[in-house]
C-alpha cells in the first residue's frame, strides 16, 4: 500500500513516483518467463522507463486509458508489475491475479500482517516471495529528507510451489546488465516517443 500518484483518487498534492533503483531491485527476483510487462498505475512513466531498460517489453496504462480494476483482458503480457494507488492495493492484488499467472505489488512492508489480507498471503498457494527494500524510499528527492516507511516488494507466481520464501534486496550485489543501467538516462529520455508504442496500446 504504497503512496504514489496515478490517477485514482487522491489529494492533488499526494504525488510519489516510484525510483528507478525500486524496480531494477526486483528484476532479478521475476521468473524467467515474463518478457512482457504492464504496469497499470504508471503516471508519468518511471518503473516502466526502468523495466524497459532492464529489457522487458512494457505497456504502461492509467486511469486516462480506463479503470484497471474494470479491465477483463491481459493486455498480452506474461506479468503486472505496480506501485497500485494507496486505498485500493488489496483490489489491485485480487484483480491482478485474476488476470496473470505473475503479480509484483510494491506495499508498505507490513501489508501483509492484517488477518483480513491472509487469502493474498497466507492462504493464497500463489503467493511466491516478499524482497524487502533494505533502503527506505525518498519519494521527494530534497535535503534532508527523512521517509518514514517501510517498503517491500510481493509477487505472486502460479508456478509457485511450497511455503513463500524472503530474500532482501542487495544493491550492490544486483547484475543488472551495464548496458541496461545506461540505457535507463536514454529510455526516459525518449520516453515520450517510446509512448506512441508502449503506453495505452493494450
């Protein structure tokens, strides 16, 4: 349940945009098989600008191209990967898995406490792994700034087999290919060009 921008209802002045570094954590934690990303909550472009550098194939959507939770296609992808908006996570979840075998929600690290949420996590044979975020997010890039929560990673797998493990994320042991990390100042530069294909054609 993690408070960014998206388009759903939320006070005007409530805008987090996800950093690059939160989506290049979670690449290597995907299954194999995702090669074709949405990201439906995706504003102004920042975890898909990330996950097309990282290589995946991305379509990125938002309330202007219609309401994810009303949406009862896949848009051709193998995954959803989103930092869904902050009152509306548990919906998100549920009709994400209704849709895609993979689901990757970014949510305050104890989301997953409440007994209400237990059919996503403890009782869901789906739920494959939780990645803490060992560094908490700076939504607002400002001296001093001090973020008070904590963030973690779920995804969910329906190849998933057995309990869900915990891994957390190592920055400076994360192998991203060098050609993506310098790939990621190109794709956002040329984000408005690469929307023509990537952003609300599902």
């Amino acid at each position: 349940m993690s408070q960014r921008v998206s388009g759903y209802a939320r006070k005007d002045a409530d805008r987090y945009e996800t950093p690059a570094w939160v989506a290049q954590v979670l690449v290597p934690h995907l299954p194999p098989r995702v090669h074709r990303i949405w990201e439906p909550a995706c504003a102004s472009g920042n975890m898909v600008c990330a996950l097309l550098a990282a290589g995946f194939d991305v379509i990125g959507t938002d309330l202007t191209h219609g309401d994810f939770l009303e949406r009862r296609d896949r848009a051709a992808s193998d995954a959803i990967v989103t930092n869904p908006p902050y009152d509306q996570a548990a919906a998100f979840i549920e009709h994400a898995l209704a849709l895609v075998d993979v689901v990757a929600m970014l949510l305050r690290t104890d989301y997953d406490h409440a007994q209400t949420r237990q059919h996503l996590f403890g009782h869901c044979p789906y739920f494959a792994k939780k990645l803490v975020l060992t560094r908490r997010i700076v939504w607002f890039e400002r001296p001093g700034a001090a973020p008070s929560f904590n963030h973690a990673w779920f995804i969910w797998d329906a190849a998933h087999r057995g309990p869900p493990t915990i891994a957390y994320d190592a920055p400076k042991k994360i192998n991203i290919a060098k050609r993506n990390a310098d790939a990621i100042a190109t794709t956002c530069n040329d984000v408005a060009q690469k929307r023509a294909s990537c952003f609300g054609n599902a």
